[in-house]
C-alpha cells in the first residue's frame, strides 16, 4: 500500500499474528538518488521479519541498484507493476 505500510503499522500488524509484512510502495529512482527519500520512506528493525520491500520502477538499473541497497535489510523484493 502506498504510504500505508510503514514500520510502526507493520509491527501492529504482527503483534496480531501476521508472518509476512510488506513495506509502503517506494520509488527505485528516488531512493537509489535521493538519502533524505530513503531516510523518510524506509525504516525497520530485527523484530520486522520476514520483510518483503516493495518498489515501483521502469528502469531495470535502476530497479537492481534500488534492490541491492536494501536486499540485506529483508527477504524478498516485490517489483510493483501498476
């Protein structure tokens, strides 16, 4: 969900009994370019897995780069599509 699923709403939803969280929508360019993005748009901790991280992209580079910096932080990365 976009600019719905972020750290703390996830970690609501596993206290519930959720095994699987994904992040808010983020956009590859602007988080592979941008720090303060990243800084605003993506946090976790050790307790938030397992993680899926989701981006939105229309360049594969950039989609790889995107994914690269964060494949250590979760365990799978969602390519959304539309």
């Amino acid at each position: 969900m976009v600019d719905m699923s972020e750290l703390s709403f996830r970690m609501l939803c596993r206290s519930y009994g959720s095994d699987l969280c994904f992040t808010p929508m983020l956009h590859s360019q602007q988080f592979v370019q941008d720090s303060l993005y990243r800084q605003d748009t993506f946090s976790t901790c050790a307790e938030d897995r397992p993680l899926i991280i989701q981006f939105c992209a229309n360049d594969p580079i950039t989609f790889v780069n995107a994914a690269s910096m964060v494949s250590f932080k979760c365990d799978g990365i969602d390519l959304n599509l539309g």
